[in-house]
C-alpha cells in the first residue's frame, strides 16, 4: 500500500536535503535516515529525477549527488535552537488553533532537518520542558482563511458581526489590517466604513464575511503603537489610575509586569502606591476587582464608585 502523499513528500525532501547538505549521500544513508527500504529509496531517487531534478550516481564516491545546488541552503538548528523552536510549537498544539496543521509540518520539518544523533537529543530535550499556552476561543477555519486572503490582498470586507457589550448585531464594511492574537482569542484590526476609525473585531463574533470588489491601500499601521495604551487589548480614552494596594498584595504587584509600565511608591507600612494611564476602564476594573480587599482605587473618583458598586452587588448575591 502507498504511504500517504505527505509522509512521502515529507520523505522526498529529507533526501533532498540529505544529498544537498552533506556533499552527497549513501544509499545506506538514505536507508537508515529515511527509516525505509533500498526498493523505496531507488523510487524516491527515480522520481526525483523524473521531475527534473539533476540527481545522479557518483560511482566513485558511491553516493548520490546533485550536479547544482538545488536550492538556497536552509539554516541549520543547534540542539538548544531546534529544541526551543519545537517546545514553543507545541505550546499551540491545540485543535481550537486555526494553524494547527501548518505547525504540525513545520515541526515535522525541523525534525528532517536533524542528524539522527542531534534528533534523539531534541526529543529527549522536549520532554524535560512543557509549554501550553491557553486554548484559544474557536473560530472558523473559513472565516480565518478568507481573512487572511483579504488582508494579503488588500480586498475590503462585508461583515455581520456580533458586539456582545451591546448585545447587538452590526453590519458595516472594513479594511482588514492584520489578525492578533490576544487573552485567548482572535482579533481583526481593521478600519471601520460605519465607525470611521480602527476598530478592533473578535473573530469568533463575526457571524457572516464576504470580499467584496473594492481594494484598498493599507496606511502605515503599528500593531504595537495600536495596542501601545492598551491594559492588554482594551481601547477607549486614555484614563490615568491611582491604586493603593495592602502589603500581602504589594508583595506580588511589585514582582509582575504590566504594560503600560505603572509607577510604584511604596510606604515604610508595606503599602504600595499604584499609577498608571491605561485607554479605556473595562480591563482595569476587572483586574483591580480581582485583588477584592487588597487594593483602594483612590482616583478617580467615578472609578473608585464603580467598583464599590460591583462589590456591593457581589456582597448582596452572597448575602441572599
């Protein structure tokens, strides 16, 4: 039976490389790199032939060789590069990730790329370390594929999409910049037609897209200069906070790293003083309702309210 047509391209270009890099390769190299029989590799080399690479014998050396480099030689990984790259390829190894099977080849990639001595190694290397970021939200392989489209092609979109805040449904036309992930999920940057500015739209809340026959030129755009005021990806006014956390909190607070970067004071009594400017309150209420007790918001005063308000109203579910 015939192995499937990716184990066999993924084999078809280990030999390649094998040929390419060490200046020619034995059969019994082959053999005992591509873990399969002299009948198959004599297949493999035949077919690279047919298809017009300039493969042949050297009798002499008893190896096979090219009679021009075929391709742009590839870099080459060290045990610790080879074993950092795959770990943190692994991290996203999760069903609900649009790129799952592009990252699946490119670790089989890397791995091909290895001598068998420096392969074990890697292997082993990848167990003493484990790396799992959080599963994202899912979302359409459809809608993601033709997001992606649309961006390289600078196609403008049509979207139907859900604001969950408002519990209300929009259409509107954008101009797709880029895709980010961020807590978890997927965002589009895009300009906004309705809104007239960039606006952020969670993938997995766009409920219909189509392209529609308009280009546009993308402006000069900064992922990290849009999300430069951003808690983590919140929008919104710029808004300056005044924080003051008890000691047994501080302890932790002073050791973390946010972004924007706070300014810290703290007191002889372990009180530490928190000010920071943040665009928008949403990420930052949810943060400081997180410390309970621990933290006062001292300014400004609208948002010292507002979370006394919330933890009033957590008080009274719990007094019922």
């Amino acid at each position: 039976m015939d192995l499937p047509r990716s184990e066999k391209l993924l084999r078809l270009l280990k030999i390649i490389s094998l040929i390419e890099h060490r200046q020619g390769a034995t059969i019994e190299t082959l053999v005992g790199e591509c873990g399969v029989c002299q009948r198959t590799i004599y297949r493999d080399i035949r077919a690279l032939a047919e298809s017009g690479l300039p493969v042949y014998y050297d009798s002499a050396t008893r190896r096979y060789r090219f009679t021009r480099q075929v391709f742009l030689r590839p870099l080459t990984f060290t045990v610790d590069e080879a074993s950092a790259l795959l770990q943190c390829l692994d991290g996203f190894d999760h069903h609900t990730f649009p790129l799952a099977n592009a990252l699946r080849s490119a670790q089989d990639k890397v791995l091909a790329c290895l001598p068998s001595e420096r392969k074990e190694e890697v292997r082993r290397l990848r167990t003493v370390i484990d790396i799992r970021f959080d599963a994202p939200y899912q979302v359409s392989i459809a809608t993601f594929t033709t997001l992606e489209k649309a961006i390289n092609d600078q196609r403008r979109l049509h979207i139907v999409y859900y604001t969950k805040t408002r519990d209300a449904i929009t259409e509107r036309d954008v101009d797709p910049y880029v895709i980010v992930y961020r807590d978890k999920a997927w965002y589009l940057i895009a300009y906004c037609h309705l809104r007239q500015a960039v606006k952020l739209f969670r993938v997995d809340r766009i409920l219909e897209l189509s392209v529609l026959p308009a280009s546009f030129t993308r402006p000069e755009f900064s992922v990290e200069d849009f999300f430069a005021g951003s808690w983590h990806i919140g929008q919104g006014e710029p808004l300056t906070v005044l924080l003051k956390f008890a000691p047994a909190a501080a302890k932790w607070v002073k050791d973390a790293v946010f972004h924007p970067t706070p300014q810290l004071r703290e007191e002889s009594n372990g009180m530490l003083w928190f000010e920071v400017t943040v665009n928008g309150d949403w990420e930052i209420t949810r943060w400081i309702l997180s410390f309970g007790p621990e933290v006062e918001v001292v300014s400004p005063g609208w948002l010292r309210q507002k979370v006394a308000t919330l933890l009033r109203d957590a008080v009274q579910i719990y007094d019922k």
